[in-house]
C-alpha cells in the first residue's frame, strides 16, 4: 500500500515546477464589502477570500480608509478604502456583512448612498444576516423580496419586503441571506450574476 502511494505522488506536480495555475473567471471584476467595528467574522473574510480566490479585486470599504476594525469574536480587518472614496461606478457587486456593524452604517448617509446607488445601477447587491437593514435604511426593499437573520424579519417586512425563509434569496440584482450557515449559496449567487454579466 505504501509503494502504491509513493508511486501515486511521483505523478503529482512538484512545488518546484511552480504555482500552480487556476482559473480566474472573475478576473477584472471588482468587489466591495462593508467594514465596520462588530461585523460578524466570517460574513466579511468568507467572500473576501472566495472572491479573491476567484481572480477578483476585492477591497473592504469602511468608515474610514487604514483603520482596523475588529468583528464581533475578535477578528481585525483593516479598511482598504473610505466609503466617501468609493463610487458605484467602480464596483461590479458589494456585499454587506452582518454582525452589529450594520446599525452603524445604517446611520451614515454615505453608506445608505452607496448601497442604493449600487442598487440602481443594477449592480450585484448581497447582504446577510443583520445586514438587509441597509436594504431597509437604503429604501430600496419596497415590492422586494428577501431573508435577513430572524430578529430584523419585521423590519424587513415593514419596508415593504416579502420575507422568504431560504438560504438564499435573489430578486433581480438584490442578493440575501440569513446566517453563515448560508454564505456559500450567497457567494454562488453573487458570482452567477457577476459572470452573467461578463458572458
């Protein structure tokens, strides 16, 4: 069993022929996501890395531009650009993680401005757990549908809303999900429209 193994690894590529070479079918595509103090861990680094992963420039956008924000369970992430520095124009999607962090930003102007002008522009717009009150704060959930983490429901509906219970929901170019439990069907909807778009 031994030598089968040893015989199996020789056919591998060695490190030292180089990187290996992926494919990048986002490459050119550009991704924002939201930071702010308390988002929820993994909700930013999941889709930070997926995206990536995927040839896409992926860059966070915070209150402010070199500032490290910590999630709720600890983990910092250091703003790459300041929300009054970014334009819809420039991304292709921006995504909105949960945690506390979205009670902030819903306060902010420039980020409510920021997420409807993505929207209007029919650009990919994803947000999960606590993060559809943007969508909320934004005005742009009216005759919508969308699922949020259970807590914000009622807020979601008296935006207008139709709440679904699903793992992902998406209505024309709005993106929504509920917990990390459900990033991968959020990030596989994400990347359908962003390749959708470039075909």
């Amino acid at each position: 069993m031994l030598a089968d193994c040893t015989l199996k690894n020789t056919k591998r590529k060695k490190m030292s022929d180089g990187p290996i070479e992926w494919p990048q079918p986002l490459a050119g595509r550009v991704v924002g996501i939201l930071v702010e103090y308390n988002f929820e861990d993994l909700e930013l680094t999941y889709p930070l890395l997926r995206f990536r992963e995927e040839g896409a420039t992926v860059f966070t956008i915070g209150p402010a531009a070199g500032t490290v924000y910590k999630g709720k369970h600890g983990y910092p992430n250091k703003s790459d650009r300041a929300v009054e520095d970014v334009n819809a124009e420039e991304l292709d999607a921006l995504i909105i993680p949960g945690g506390f962090a979205p009670d902030y930003w819903r306060r902010d102007a420039r980020f409510n401005n920021l997420v409807r002008n993505c929207f209007l522009q029919g650009k990919p717009v994803a947000a999960i757990c606590h993060g559809p009150w943007m969508f909320v704060s934004a005005k742009i959930l009216k005759g919508m549908r969308c699922t949020c983490f259970c807590s914000i429901r009622d807020d979601v509906e008296n935006a207008g809303a139709t709440f679904e219970d699903a793992p992902v929901v998406v209505d024309r170019n709005l993106i929504s999900s509920r917990t990390p439990a459900d990033l991968p069907h959020m990030c596989r909807a994400i990347m359908q429209q962003l390749l959708a778009e470039s075909s």
